[in-house]
C-alpha cells in the first residue's frame, strides 16, 4: 500500500531524495488537491493531498523516483463570473514539473473545462481528458558537468546567433540522421562546428520550456513551431529530445549546454513569462487555469470572466501575485544553477514590467533580479515592448538590461532603401547613446539585428515589398504590413541577373553595418547562407521547410557565409568597432576626436545635413587611439583607426577622405560591391587592397560600402 508522509511545502514541485519524492503545489484558492500517479500502463492512482501550508499543498511518498509520471486534480468553484474555473475532471500539469513527457492530444478527449458549444460560465464540462493530458515526470537531478560553468564573455565580445533547436539541424545531412532537430543534433560536432568556424558567441535558443501547441493550429494540421507557447517553465521542451521524454530530455538538454560551452558558445534563452499556452477564457484548461485561475493570470477588474490581454495570445500571466514572480524567478534561477545557461532574452518584456496598468521601470521584477546574486549576474535581454497601452518601451529598461534596439532595425533598413534620416542612422550606428546613455549604460545596452525570428529573413528583406503569408491559412491577414524592405525591383525569386547583384550586395550591406555598429549585433541564423521563407514574415506555424534551414549550399550562399565570417572576424579583432564606452567627441593626444563624420567632400557634416533624407551618402572616421578604455592590467587599449563610408544612393558616388591629420594613407579592407563587374559608366570604383592617400577619392559603388584602414 502507498505509504504518504506530511512532506515539506518548499521547494515547489516534485523533489526526490533517494528515498521517495516530496511533491508541492502553490494554490491560494483551491478547495482540496489530488496527486495522480501514473504507472507503464497508464492506469491512474489519486493521493488525496491533505497538508497546506502557506497557500502549499504537499505530501511525500517513499518509494516513489525517477520517472514516475504525475498530474493534479484541483477542486473548488467553478463560477467564472468571480474568475474561478475550477474542475476537477480535468488533469493538470505541475508548474514546477522538470519534464513533461509530450503533447497535449486534442482530438482524444475535450481539455476545456466547460462543454464545447455550451454557455462556458454556466456549464463545467465533465468529461475525464485523462488520456489527452501530457504528464508531468520525477527527475533525477544528478549530472556530470565535469568542472562546466557559465563563460560570462563581456558584452563587448559578444555576437550572437539567433536559432531554433529543431530548424537548424532538421535538414543537415551531416548531422547524424537519429540526431537532426533535437537538443543533441545542436550539440553534434557539425553543428558546433559551423558555429564556432563561423565566428558567433553565443546561441540565442527560441524558446525550450515545455510547449503546447493551440488547439486552433492543430485543427489546421499546423504547429507553434516558434514555440511562444509556454505551459512548463522549468521542463525543457520534450519533442527536442532525440533520447527519450520521461526525464531524458532534460539530461540532453544539459550535454547540449555542456557541449557548446566547451566550444566556448553562450547559451541563452527566449523565455516567455508575459503568457501561457491557455489563451483567453475560451481556451483550454491545461494547468494554471485549473490550479488557481485568479492568482496566475491577469484578469479584468470589470469583468473577472476575461483576461487582461497585453500580449494578444489570449491571457497575460501576473507577476504582481507573489506567488507568480515566485515561479518566474525560480524556473530562471533552475536554468542558470541547474543548467548552467549564460543568460535570457525575455519576450514581450514589457508585461512583466506593469505593476498594474502602466509599464513600471521599478517593478518588483526588475528589484528582484537586480538584487539577486545568481540572475543578477547573467545576460539579460529585454524585448522591450508589449501590446498593451504605452508598451513601447526602447531605451527604458534599467540597468542591468541591454535590449533590442527595435529603432535600430527600422532606421537601417530605411537607410539601405533610401528612407532614412543622416541623423537617425548615424545615432542608431554608433550605439544609440540618445535612448542608452542617459542612465549609465554603454553602447552594449543596445542589442542590434536587422532581421529576427519574427518578420522577413533578410533574404526576403531584400527580395519582397509584400508579406506572403498564405500558408498560415489565415489569408495573409497575420503579420505586419511594416516591413521596411525593398525588392530591388522584382517581388520574389527572379532569373535577372542584375536584381539579384543587387541583392546579395544589399544582404552585404547590411551584414557589414550590423557588424561594425556600436552595440551587441544579433545575427538571424540562416541569413548567412541566404534562408529564405518565400516572402512569409509570420512563420511562427511554420514546422517544415519553410522555416528549416538548407544547407544544399550554392555559390550565392556560400559566399555571402564567408563575407559573414569575415566580417565577425574584422569586429572581433578590432575594439574600435565594439566599444566599451560611447563617442564623446573627446580628442586623443593628437587632438583627433574619437569620431569625425563628413561628407562626400570629405568636409564635416553640417548641421542642415543631418536632417537629409534618403540621399544616404556619408563617411565616418573612428579613432582606434581615443577609446577611453583599459586591459584588465590597466593599461590603455589601442587599435587601428578605419574609415567607413556608405553609399546608399543609387548612383556612384566619389568621396573625398579626409585631411592629413587623419591619416597619411588608407588601404581599402572590405567593400560589399567587390568580386562584381565594375559599372560600365563613370569613374573606376575603388577595390579591396588599393591604398588612397589623405584627401585622395574614394568611388563607391551604388548602394555599397566601404572600410578602410590607416596604414600605419
């Protein structure tokens, strides 16, 4: 007979001790709580869970270890007019469970709490959805990390690559078969190997906590390939895992982490504490509905039927209960002590920060983890806006935060089409010091990207005016019409030569000013070899060759990978295009200031000049001897002096370098119009390895860019 023992009501969730397993559940407004265990066969034993404390059912079982699968029955009212749903019929997940063991099957039994087609306040549906229920699993902690500890690479040194677990190897025929799209096809030789050849620092994963796909996308044969569908915040999603999912996804998904450390790659992850897989008051009642609707979610002072929806998914979760912001700080502090990840970019960041209404730069979220000894001390992202009122919020995270620099993205694809203010793009290049500075931060403060998972690849960017998003089946209604990008003249594919010179150019273009921008660069994986999604900007349903990358690589793809490659390399040997501190317009001893901007004259840029739109001309002298910074011995840091100069015009331009002072010669390092047939009009352009003298001419190409460095 199951013995059951008092148990402890802390730490939340399943913990086994080598004897039994001491099992928690936060739930303020339950009226009783069931344990259910489950054997190899499916058949289901219920422990009447009788000890509360503090709000904490709990109870321990000897005997009981790893692997044992798990669930909860919650009871209490079922009166959504007071914001209560619950309903006992229904089997709910643990939100601390530390693996969950697969999907939510929606077609075998009904997971709503009221009965489909019926009046959702009045009528709680009963029907056991035992079977469509995925279980929570008893894990053993145990792991060999072998001496494994976080990197804590310096911002400064850090380039990172966005990717998706499943889509980066799904089709990698190098990949050992058995191994593609799982936590351990990321961790494979060859794809560590890619990474590392490439230049990259760290991998920023989409999101890995435990999925449930919505019932309105299955209906459809479609999947939350993105994953921004959270219901398990300290499991590891299980369909990553090549090696099981009754506790084995986890230990992969550590060796994963292991095995990038070793190749001296970063892990962090997307997190999505802002909302849950269980939509709005229709949607299904999977865990924190059923446990304690009225504690986890935000629901609507007027109404406590509905949900406070900051995030348009349905629901926002509450972090002003403390019971959430527990949850959310312990599933971040299991993934930094357990795990051993370097750090989160956290989606929607702005939800987190509303303390009631208004977005609150002072919320306890932000005390908490500014105070905390672990999480304080890990790379911290912050997407910093929601969908709410007064969402938008760049430039107004604390300290501690870099964030995505959405203004970046939108001003450098306005400058490569034509579209930008000089001023605009001259603050977003040198580190957006006007939305960083102010508060003490530094030029890393500012994640920069052009293109992320969500919106165009950046071959799209350059080969679509339009979104095509008509394999989402929602009749190219979803994703943003925003998209800033120009199709060099044909929408999609072309056999034109001269449109596609052009575009892998652009692609250039953008590659280099990522890369030698001040601020973190964020690199959306695939852009390298050219991905494309055909035009599809919302690709979050999108579980197939659409969003999977190809690696069938041809001459187009490679090339633009070794551009790529090159670039990283440039940045990372040079200190002067990652600075540590902002331009301050402060002369180095030979009275040159840190930055000079001038024009094609090679003159200084006047005031009426930086207001000029779209003419895209413009050179930029950055002083390798004034970066106000030091070695960790002290002593002051030096680097080669460059120039850059772009040319988004759609004519040749001939610039002027500037005076002597600057620099005697100048040899041209990089130019995104090298290795294509000159112009067959004007003036020869200026190739790679030719060195111009100080007032010498420079052509660049249309639409190009240039980098040169001082001869010494």
């Amino acid at each position: 007979m199951l013995q059951v023992w008092p148990g402890n009501p802390f730490p939340l969730g399943p913990v086994y001790d080598g004897r039994g397993t001491n099992f928690s559940l936060f739930s303020e407004n339950a009226e009783s709580v069931e344990l259910c265990l489950f054997d190899a066969d499916d058949v289901e034993t219920r422990v009447e869970v009788v000890e509360r404390t503090a709000f904490v059912w709990h109870c321990y079982l000897p005997g009981i270890g790893p692997g044992q699968r798990y669930g909860y029955r919650v009871r209490g009212p079922y009166d959504p007019s007071r914001g209560l749903r619950f309903n006992a019929a229904k089997l709910l997940l643990d939100p601390y469970a530390k693996a969950i063991d697969g999907p939510v099957r929606y077609k075998v039994a009904n997971v709503l709490p009221y009965v489909p087609g019926g009046n959702e306040d009045l009528e709680p549906d009963d029907e056991d959805d035992v079977d469509a229920m995925p279980k929570g699993v008893v894990i053993d902690e145990t792991f060999d990390w072998e001496g494994d500890q976080q990197l804590r690479r310096p911002w400064s040194e850090t380039v990172i690559y966005e990717t998706h677990v499943k889509g980066f190897t799904r089709l990698n025929e190098k990949v050992r078969d058995d191994l593609r799209g799982t936590y351990a096809g990321l961790a494979s030789e060859e794809a560590i190997d890619y990474l590392r050849d490439l230049g990259v620092t760290a991998v920023e994963l989409q999101p890995v906590h435990h999925i449930a796909d919505e019932a309105y996308l299955v209906d459809k044969g479609l999947s939350n390939y993105w994953g921004y569908s959270s219901i398990g915040y300290l499991a590891p999603h299980a369909l990553y895992s090549a090696t099981g999912v009754r506790g084995e996804q986890l230990r992969e998904f550590k060796g994963m982490v292991k095995a990038l450390h070793r190749a001296g790659l970063e892990v962090i992850l997307d997190v999505v504490y802002n909302h849950t897989a269980e939509g709005n008051h229709m949607g299904p009642m999977l865990s924190f509905r059923g446990i304690d609707n009225p504690s986890y979610y935000r629901l609507s002072a007027e109404d406590p039927r509905f949900y406070v929806d900051y995030t348009g998914t349905g629901n926002s979760l509450n972090p002003v209960h403390p019971s959430v912001l527990r949850l959310i700080m312990d599933s971040l502090r299991y993934f930094v002590a357990e795990c051993h990840v370097d750090g989160f970019r956290f989606d929607l960041a702005a939800a987190l920060a509303r303390e009631f209404h208004e977005v609150d730069r002072l919320s306890a979220f932000f005390d908490i983890i500014y105070q905390d000894p672990i999480l304080s001390q890990v790379k911290l992202i912050a997407e910093p806006w929601d969908l709410g009122e007064g969402g938008y919020q760049v430039g107004n995270f604390p300290v501690l935060w870099t964030e995505w620099n959405g203004l970046y993205r939108d001003v450098v694809r306005d400058f490569w089409r034509g579209a930008a203010r000089i001023g605009d793009f001259t603050d977003r290049f040198a580190g957006s010091a006007d939305l960083y500075q102010r508060d003490g931060r530094r030029p890393f403060a500012s994640i920069n990207f052009v293109t992320a998972h969500d919106g165009f690849t950046l071959r799209d960017l350059v080969s679509y005016n339009e979104k095509h998003n008509e394999a989402n089946l929602e009749d190219n209604r979803d994703g943003t019409d925003d998209n800033r990008s120009w199709n060099c003249g044909v929408e999609g594919p072309t056999d034109d030569p001269e449109v596609n010179k052009l575009r892998a150019r652009q692609q250039r273009n953008f590659i280099a000013t990522l890369l030698l921008s001040q601020g973190v660069p964020m690199l959306l994986g695939g852009d390298e070899i050219c991905r494309t999604q055909n035009g599809n900007n919302n690709a979050y349903c999108q579980d197939n060759e659409i969003s999977w990358y190809h690696w069938d690589l041809g001459p187009q793809h490679v090339a633009l990978h070794e551009f790529t490659q090159r670039m990283i390399q440039l940045r990372d040997c040079h200190p002067v295009f990652r600075r540590t501190t902002f331009f301050a317009g402060e002369p180095d001893e030979n009275g040159l200031a840190d930055v000079f901007w001038f024009r094609p004259d090679g003159r200084r840029m006047a005031r009426r000049e930086w207001d000029a739109r779209g003419d895209g001309r413009l050179g930029v002298f950055v002083n390798g001897n004034a970066l106000r910074t030091v070695t960790p011995e002290g002593e002051p840091v030096r680097d080669d002096s460059f120039v850059v100069i772009f040319n988004a015009h759609h004519e040749s331009t001939t610039f002027v370098l500037p005076t002597r002072r600057f620099g005697r010669r100048w040899q041209v390092e990089v130019s995104t119009a090298e290795g294509e047939e000159a112009s067959s009009t004007g003036p020869r352009a200026t190739r790679e390895g030719e060195q111009i003298a100080a007032r010498g001419e420079v052509v660049a190409e249309a639409r190009s860019l240039l980098v040169l460095k001082r001869v010494q």
